[in-house]
C-alpha cells in the first residue's frame, strides 16, 4: 500500500434538480450547479442513481463504485457488494415530503434485497423561524392511519425548530422532513429508498407524485422514540472536537480547525467533507465544498488552516 500512502480520493458532486431545490450551493459552496432547483449534490456516492467520479490523481475519471470493485483494498478488503454510505448536501427552497424509510430487512424483502435507510442531518446553514419534521404523536398505528386519512398531519408531526449547527439522528422507520429555508449535510446508508406519506398536492407536471402510505404504514415505528445520543465537545490545542453519532451504520465527527490537526486514518476509510473555510490536507489545497476519501493504509494526516470538517467512516 505504500504507492497509495498519501493518495487522497476527491470526488466531483452529482447534482440533482427537483421540485424543492434551490441555489444556494452556488453561492454556499461556489459549486457549478445545473439550475436554480438543484436541491442535492451528492457528494460521496456510488449508487448507481448518481455515482461520484474522482477528479484527480491515478483514477481520475473513475467513479466510486469502479474503485469500490476493483481496488477493495483503498477500503480495507471490507465485505459488501456495494460501498455502504453516502453523503449529500441538500438544499431545500420548499418543504419536502412528509416521509419514512424502511429498514434493511423491509428493503432487502420488498425491494429488491436493497438497503434501508438510517440518515443524519447536520444543519449547515437555515432562514430565521426555519424548521424540521422529525417524528410522530401516534400512539398506534391505527391512530396514525385515522390522522392521515384525516388530513390531520399538524396533530401528527412533530415540529423542531431549528439553527445552523444542530444534529438529527434519523433511524429507519422514523417520519421526517427538511423544510424549506435548511441547507444540510446528509450522512446515510448507501440507498434511495423513500416512501413518501404527504406532498402538500404538488403538481409537478400536471400531476401529483406518487405516496407510498401501505409501505409507510408497514415501516413507521410507533409510538415514535427519539434517537438517542448528544453532542459531546471536547477541546484539543489547534481544534475542537464534536462527537456527532454512532450507530451500526456510521459514525460521525465534525472538527473546527483553528490551526493543526494531526489524525491517524485508522479505518476502511474516512470520508472527509470540508463544510467552512479552507486549509491543506498534506500540504494539499483544500476549501469548502470540497469531499474526498483518506483510504485504508493511508496512514497520518495533517490538516492544517481555519476549516470545518465533518468526517464519518464505518
């Protein structure tokens, strides 16, 4: 592994236009997005639905899940037949659908031995009074069914405020929603399943998005249980520290740099996603917006400048 040692993996965004996006990545980020309704840039991806290509180096113009088949050792010769996460900006203009994702044993049963679905958010940046939807008051299913037949979705949400630097865990199984005026970051399993419960009657094209309320129904948790966890904040010479979440999924950090950090690339791989200012990673430039991979056998890294990260591995 030593020719790879000190080969970063930087990836290019795949950009999604939809009904609820905005342009705030161009300004955000300085990314070159196709649209005023780009809603996401997925930036760490090998799902067949949008899959990163690398930009530089020895496998500049392959994509991830070429690496991920074909040199499994830049991720620690891991099993699986696909890379596991993905990570997402998401920039919301509007409201996006009320929504749940099953878990692996729903998907891998009903469609088509697919992953389910567990998710974090870490609220990037949102409008003054901005808000989410994270969980339900339904104390059965069969009250859940009752307020949705009902239109009754203000009695069955949970309404969170909420402010740049805020933390959501999602399990699967949990109802939720960005609102409008939110841009995040996505960290998740590597799936594209959403059953989508309530769209607010959008049209887009003269007719409405298909709802996925049998699988909801089948899927939801109930009574809803808030994910456990909390932010822990420690403070080191150079950087401070921010335990976000572990779960069987991920695991999460963000690090605001103010000078030198040297961390030890320990894992499969680490993803890296530069969400504030700009700094070097082994002398390398790097600025917000910029995703990349340390890969397995990388060894020491130094990160040094005045930058945000919010790194997740395995």
């Amino acid at each position: 592994m030593k020719e790879t040692k000190k080969e970063m993996i930087r990836l290019e965004p795949v950009f999604k236009e939809m009904v609820w996006g905005g342009n705030k990545m161009r300004d955000y980020f300085g990314y070159e997005i196709p649209g005023d309704d780009t809603g996401e840039a997925w930036v760490v991806s090998a799902h067949p639905q949008g899959d990163c290509l690398v930009s530089e180096g020895r496998f500049a113009g392959k994509t991830l899940s070429w690496l991920w088949e074909n040199h499994r050792e830049l991720f620690g010769n891991v099993d699986g037949e696909e890379f596991p996460l993905l990570v997402k900006f998401i920039d919301a203009k509007e409201d996006l659908s009320i929504q749940v994702h099953p878990d692996d044993a729903y998907a891998k049963t009903h469609e088509n031995g697919a992953r389910g679905k567990t998710e974090c958010w870490y609220i990037l940046d949102c409008e003054e009074g901005a808000d989410i939807i994270v969980g339900h008051r339904a104390k059965t299913k069969e009250e859940m069914k009752q307020l949705m037949d009902e239109n009754r979705w203000d009695d069955f949400l949970m309404v969170r405020p909420i402010h740049s630097g805020d933390f959501f865990q999602i399990p699967s199984g949990t109802v939720h929603a960005i609102r409008k005026g939110t841009l995040l970051i996505e960290i998740q399993q590597n799936s594209a399943i959403t059953y989508r419960m309530y769209d607010y009657g959008r049209m887009p094209g003269g007719k409405p998005r298909e709802l996925h309320q049998k699988q909801a129904m089948d899927v939801v948790r109930c009574p809803y249980e808030e994910a456990a966890g909390e932010k822990a904040v420690s403070h080191e010479a150079g950087y401070d520290k921010t335990f976000l979440v572990s779960c069987d999924f991920y695991t999460v950090e963000k690090y605001d740099i103010q000078g030198t950090l040297e961390l030890e690339q320990e894992w499969p791989f680490l993803i890296v996603n530069v969400i504030g200012g700009e700094g070097t990673i082994d002398g390398c430039q790097v600025k917000k917006g910029n995703c990349l991979i340390l890969p397995a056998g990388y060894g020491d890294a130094r990160l040094e400048g005045k930058m945000s990260i919010v790194m997740s591995h395995i």
